[in-house]
C-alpha cells in the first residue's frame, strides 16, 4: 500500500465558499478578527489575480471556457481601412436583438430565425485612455452595404439603400464590421457584441442600475412600465429601457438612442461605486456573467486579452465620454428611416481619425429624438 502523503492537497472552490479540512491533534484556537480581515484581503487578492490571468487556475479556464469569439480579419483580409496608429483604439460594440433561444422571451418580438444589430456604437478611445467618443449608429439609417464574407467563409453581394441593422442579419459580425469601416472610412481595432439574455443577466448581477426619469416611461411591447422618479432598474427593465422606442418621446430610432446613451452613463457610473474587488464572490458571478455574454474579435477571445482591454478602458469616466448620435437627416420618402448626413458625419470621421474631439458643429442641425433629459444617474 502506497505511503499516505503528509502535504496537504490543494483544495479548488469558488470565491465565497470555503473548503472543509478534517482537523488532526490540537484543536486550533478560533482566528481572531483581524485574521479574518487578512484572510478576505488575501481573497480577494486572489481573485483579482487569477482573474487578470496571472495564474493558470480553474477559474482561468473555466472563464476563458466561456469565450466565444469570431476571426474578423481573417475574414474581411487586406481590404480594409489602415490601422491608425496614434495611441487611440476604435471598437465597434453591437447589442444583437437575436430571438434565438433564452432570448425569445426577452424584449418583446416573436422568434423570426433571424438577428439584428438592435444597437451599434463605435467607441473611440483617445490617447492615453483617459477620455473617450461614442457615435451610436441608427439601425434604420438607410446604408449601401459592401461586399463582404462572413466568418464561415460565405460571400455576400454588396446592396444599395438597405438598413443598417441588416448588415449583421446579412453575413453577421464580419459584415458588420466591413459596413461600420464602410462608412466611416476608419478601421476597428476590436469587436464586441452582447446579446438579450447576456445583458440582462449582468445587470442583475451588478444588483440594478439606479436611474431617474423625469416623464413616465410605459411600453407594453418591451416589458417596461416607469412612473416618472428615481428607479434601481433590474436586468428586465434596464432591456426595456434600452430597447423602447414607443414609451416615451416621438417613437424614434433617435429618440431610443438618447436612452440608451443615458442609461450607459449611468451604469458606468454604477459599476465604479460597486465595489466588486472588495467582494470575491460577486467578482466572481460579474466575471462568469460577462465572459458568457459576450462575443468578441479574437484578438480579445481571451481572459487575460479581455482583462488587459478591460483594464485599459477602467480611467474612463461617465463624464469623460462624449456621445453622439451619427449625423443623419431624416428620409424624405420614408419618415421611419433616416439617411447620413455625409458632411456632417465627415467631421466626425476625421476627428477620430485625427484623434481629436468632435466638433459641435458636426451634429448641429441634425436629426435628433425627442427623449433627451428623460433618464439620466441619480
């Protein structure tokens, strides 16, 4: 019979739990609270670690486990706009409004087979990584979409006059990427897409996202019903929020943006006072969360990519981000669709390029919602 080892065997738990140990020879005296302090910091600690890659645990691959991530350049190749290289990053963020699955019950809307870019933000981050620019992009801007190949290898003719949102529903992530540089002639460095279920999980794991609405907010199509005041928004109501576009305001596209730009601002401001690295546990269910929902580029399907990326943006305040809508005009022919305003939005385009902020004169007498000032952080 083999010896029994005297080490003591290593053993694997998540965060908030403690692993149960047989004691041997004299009882231990109960550890006194100022070990108890050290021992949560040495958790917490750990956690921060094994998160940010440092060690090779079961948390690092069971998270990176949840990755999912598509080769964009591989599938657009060299047709693409040059690689800026000033310091600044360019990431196209899509929330994909897919019914598949879970999802179909989420939101409002039947299960079509189909998915969409329900919203779309190009997220430009300046040099240094203090400040940043959100352009969001109207779903319903009429586009001429390129020619593009999807991540699978499948080709799809260029078309005239089409929505945006179809560029994703087309030939998904790829093709939306290849539309998105397109239009602004500016490559994206990265790609990050979140879906229905993805989303609304987070937001409950951050425990809400607290808002005031100054109108009350009532869409039966997206789940959503608000008096006018302050609110602590759950995942299911936070979706209704960023998805309404029939409970407040003019009905718009536009006016949805506003929205959504509104509650970004204030789930920022939410995330840096939740205190998720004083608390193993809850850094463990945002992490679980997170890596499930998203999709990314491959250049970010890692933790330790993902982490290193995170890290890079975590400077930015909600008061340091500027954002904006495209420049569009609405369509003559068509009041629910709305067209690029090419002057206006060039402005934009070259102070990204240039790394510069965008000039007010870029949107000034643009096409704009009716839901401005309705949400805003507490």
């Amino acid at each position: 019979m083999a010896a029994e080892s005297t080490q003591p065997q290593p053993a694997i738990t998540e965060p908030g739990t403690t692993p149960r140990r047989r004691g041997k020879g004299r009882r231990r005296k109960a550890p006194s609270t100022g070990r108890k302090a050290l021992r949560a910091t040495a958790w917490t600690a750990a956690g921060v670690v094994v998160l940010g890659g440092a060690g090779a645990g079961y948390l690092y691959f069971k998270l990176n486990g949840n990755l999912h991530s598509v080769d964009i350049n591989q599938a657009l190749g060299s047709d693409r706009p040059t690689k800026i290289d000033n310091g600044s990053e360019n990431i196209l963020v899509l929330g994909s409004d897919t019914r598949a699955g879970k999802n179909k019950k989420l939101g409002g809307g039947a299960d079509d087979g189909s998915a969409r870019s329900d919203t779309a933000m190009i997220v430009h981050v300046y040099e240094g990584h203090k400040k940043a620019s959100v352009v969001s992009i109207p779903r319903d801007t009429l586009v001429d979409r390129p020619r593009c190949t999807d991540t699978k290898g499948t080709t799809h003719p260029a078309a005239s006059g089409v929505m945006f949102n179809e560029a994703y529903s087309t030939g998904g992530a790829a093709c939306a990427v290849k539309t998105v540089e397109s239009i602004t002639g500016i490559r994206m460095d990265h790609y990050l897409e979140v879906d229905f279920e993805g989303f609304q999980k987070l937001i409950d794991d951050l425990g809400g996202v607290r808002v005031t609405t100054t109108k009350d907010i009532k869409d039966p199509q997206s789940h959503l019903d608000l008096k006018a005041g302050p609110h602590t928004l759950d995942g299911e109501q936070a979706l209704g929020l960023v998805r309404t576009r029939h409970g407040v305001g003019d009905g718009s596209d536009l006016g949805r943006i506003q929205l959504q730009q509104a509650f970004i601002k204030a789930l920022i401001d939410q995330v840096k006072h939740v205190g998720v690295f004083t608390n193993p546990k809850k850094l463990y269910d945002l992490a679980d969360t997170a890596t499930k929902a998203v999709t990314t580029d491959s250049e970010l399907g890692s933790v330790n990519s993902l982490i290193d990326f995170a890290n890079g943006l975590k400077g930015i305040s909600s008061s340091q981000m500027k954002m904006v809508t495209m420049p569009v005009q609405y369509d003559p022919a068509n009041p629910n669709r709305v067209l690029l305003a090419k002057d206006k939005a060039q402005l934009v385009w070259d102070a990204l390029k240039a790394d510069r902020p965008i000039p007010k004169s870029a949107t000034a007498g643009t096409a704009t919602g009716e839901a401005k000032g309705v949400v805003s952080a507490p």
